[in-house]
C-alpha cells in the first residue's frame, strides 16, 4: 500500500467518491474521536451513503446519548472488503492506536484506506491520507470537506461535529482555539447544532462519585514540583476502586492539574489493566509543550495535550522517568 498525502480538495473528493464505508478512530475515543466518527457516519447518511462506525470499547457514559442513532459496530465484519467500500480512520495518529478490536488486523491490504487527522507526526498507513495539524480538530476538517463538496450537514451531524470541536479546544479556550475554528462553530449552529446539549453532557453533568474521586486525587495523591511549575497525579488502582470509578470516563480528570495557578507541565499517570502505565500530558505554557516530551518517550499528540504508555515500568518508576524528562523543560 503506497501512502498519498493528500491536500483536502482532493481528500475531499475521494470522501465524495466513497458510499459505504466502515469508520474507525483511536482507543479510549475522546469527544472528537466520538464527535468525528459518528458526525461523519451522520454525514454520509445525510448525502445518500452508507456509513458503520466501528467501537470495539464501550462508549464513555458522558458521550453515550451522542451515539443514539449511528449504526455501531463492536466488533469488525471478519472480511470488511466484502461489505464496505473502504475504511476511513479519523483523529488517530499511529497503526497501533486504531481501535479495531481483536482479531482485526490493521493496518490492511485487502481494502482501500482514508486517514484524516490533526495530529502532527501521523503514522497511520493509509492509500490516501490528509493530515492538517493546524486544524484544532478532526471534526473541524471533516466540515471543510463537506463544504468543498457541498454536502448538506444535518441538526444531528452538526450537533456531533461541534461535539468534537468544543471538547477537542476545551470549550474554546485552549490556545488551537483560531479564527476558522469559531467560524467553523458558527456554521455549525446555523445547520441547527445542539450546543446546548453538548455542553450539559460534556460539562455539566459530573457523576458526584467522579467529584469525590476529583478531590481525592487533588489533594492526595498530586505532587506540586519544580517551585509549583509541575504538577504530577499518580493514580493508584485502590482509589479507583473506592470510588468505582473507571478511567475510561477520565479525560477531563488533567484538567483540574492543569487549571492550579503557577503550572506549567500537569501529567496524569495510571495503570492499565495490561499493567502498563498510561500517561497524560498537558501544557499551557507554549514556551514549554508537552508533544516533543511524549514522543521522545515513545508517546505522540499535541504540542499542548499528549500522551504516551509505557510498558516496562510501575507507576513509581514511570514517575520518575517523566519527572527527569520534565526537568529539562522546565
């Protein structure tokens, strides 16, 4: 498979060319990952096409009312080419972050592949693939093409791809928040997009376990570093237990890190069932961006938001390790 790098026109068109196709997007799917594969299953709907999105992990509590309506799969058909046209992964940057389930081989070579994503250094092996790291989500991408080729965005597309636009800038407040993403937004509530709802399910309505969890976690089990520049949060498995809380629904946790007066680096670390240690990045510093610190250490993401798993080491020691990463930056 020979990977073309593709300007948006043309992506748009081979977009335009597809009617039934499979979607797929990263593990442990946040609300852009969500809002850009279910809002373009909408999409396609919407303009005559056929479209099944792909989510072999259960759908986040918070986000659930969003996927009401879109054909879900949860587990992939054993031969795809046989029933889709190709496959289209959206805002997931590397091979192994597809969530494709088990025993589902990506990437393939039996079935055409179109990779649209926002994240800088994308690795996903794709026939077509168009990467726009200036865009603050995939979701906002996903609206230029079906203006590009005229597509009608329906209430409940546009309702989704905003989903992934608000959560994917932090309800426009993170620094990727530019000119065409608010002109972009606006569009998107001309086409009837329920911003309202979003912003309840994604904000306003935290499980009381999820505040308790919070506060604990804050006051606990958070190390304030480097004259308060650096704070770390090691989230031991008994604190999940206690309050029956899955990390799963954990994608907000970072930012009560992040929001703490003084910090500059704020990172989150757990461990997954697999015994690896998952690590959350985040930056509000430009003059100190996380992306270079995650993948350095094998990670990826944003500048400002990025992660990485590391799998040869406790929580303790993946502590230390990113405590002496974080030194040389601050």
């Amino acid at each position: 498979m020979i990977t073309r790098n593709l300007d948006i026109v043309y992506a748009a068109d081979i977009l335009r060319q597809l009617d039934n196709v499979l979607i797929l997007t990263h593990v442990k799917p946040d609300g852009d990952a969500l809002g850009s594969a279910l809002g373009l299953a909408a999409l396609m709907r919407g303009n005559m096409r056929h479209a099944k999105v792909l989510l072999p992990e259960p759908v986040p509590e918070k986000y659930r009312i969003f996927a009401e309506g879109v054909d879900i799969l949860t587990q992939a058909p054993e031969n795809p080419e046989d029933e889709f046209d190709a496959l289209i992964v959206v805002d997931c940057a590397a091979n192994e972050r597809v969530a494709a389930g088990a025993g589902f081989d990506f990437p393939r070579e039996d079935i055409s592949i179109l990779n649209i994503d926002h994240h800088p250094g994308n690795a996903v092996k794709a026939e077509w693939t168009c990467v726009l790291p200036e865009a603050a989500a995939t979701a906002e991408i996903l609206v230029r093409m079906a203006n590009l080729i005229d597509w009608d965005i329906t209430p409940q597309a546009a309702t989704l791809l905003l989903l992934g636009i608000i959560t994917d800038t932090g309800c426009f407040r993170f620094s990727n928040t530019k000119p065409e993403t608010l002109r972009t937004a606006a569009e998107l509530l001309e086409n009837d997009a329920d911003q309202a709802m979003i912003i309840d399910a994604v904000y306003f309505s935290m499980p009381r376990s999820q505040q308790l969890f919070t506060a604990e976690m804050v006051q606990t089990h958070t190390v304030l570093d480097f004259d308060g520049q650096y704070a770390c949060a090691v989230i031991p498995e008994e604190l999940c237990k206690k309050y029956q809380f899955n990390m799963r629904d954990g994608e907000t946790l970072i930012e009560s890190l992040r929001e703490i007066r003084g910090v500059k680096i704020a990172a989150l670390l757990y461990q997954t069932a697999d015994k690896k240690v998952k690590i959350s990045l985040r930056s509000k510093d430009p003059e100190t961006p996380v992306g270079p610190l995650a993948r350095s250490l094998g990670g990826g993401g944003h500048e400002m938001a990025a992660g990485v798993t590391l799998g040869d080491c406790d929580l303790q020691g993946a502590a230390a390790i990113l405590r002496g990463e974080v030194s040389k930056l601050l």
